[in-house]
C-alpha cells in the first residue's frame, strides 16, 4: 500500500463549538484513517468528536466523527467511528 502525506486535525470537541482543532499536524500513513489513528496515538487521545484528513497536493478531505483509539493483540492501531465522509 502506498504511503500518503496526510494534513490531520483533531477535535475534541465537536467544531462548532470551537473552531481552533484541539491538535494538526501532517503525518504519513497508508490511507486517511490510519494517519487520524496515529495521530490520536502521538497525541494520548483515546477518543475525539471530530477528525478531519486531508491528503496532502489534493483537494481530498476526509472526516470522522466519534472516533475511538485502541490496539489490538498484535500491537497494530484500531479505531472505531461513528460517520465519516469524503469531499
């Protein structure tokens, strides 16, 4: 899988009720949810209201809500979320 550079903005609260992301920082990773999880991972987050990806020379963003950050028995990164949405 090829790897992508991914801008990565994290919310803990939901936007609307701040408009400043909690964290953002560009990572490389193999698609947009990896690079949120990892993101989360650097950052000690367990969980965020909102999450947004933007692959890095497009106009690609993707966003999740309600993500959850845990590791599974192999040591790898899993994440659960509630909706997420491509534009």
């Amino acid at each position: 899988m090829p790897i992508n550079t991914y801008n990565v903005a994290l919310w803990r609260q939901l936007p609307r009720e701040t408009q400043l992301p909690y964290w953002a920082d560009n990572v490389q990773a193999s698609d947009p949810l990896q690079a949120v999880l990892f993101t989360m991972s650097t950052c000690q987050l367990e969980k965020v209201a909102h999450a947004a990806a933007h692959l890095v020379g497009t106009s690609e963003i993707t966003r999740y809500q309600d993500v959850e950050l845990y590791i599974d028995d192999e040591g790898n990164l899993k994440g659960g979320y509630l909706d997420d949405e491509t534009v």
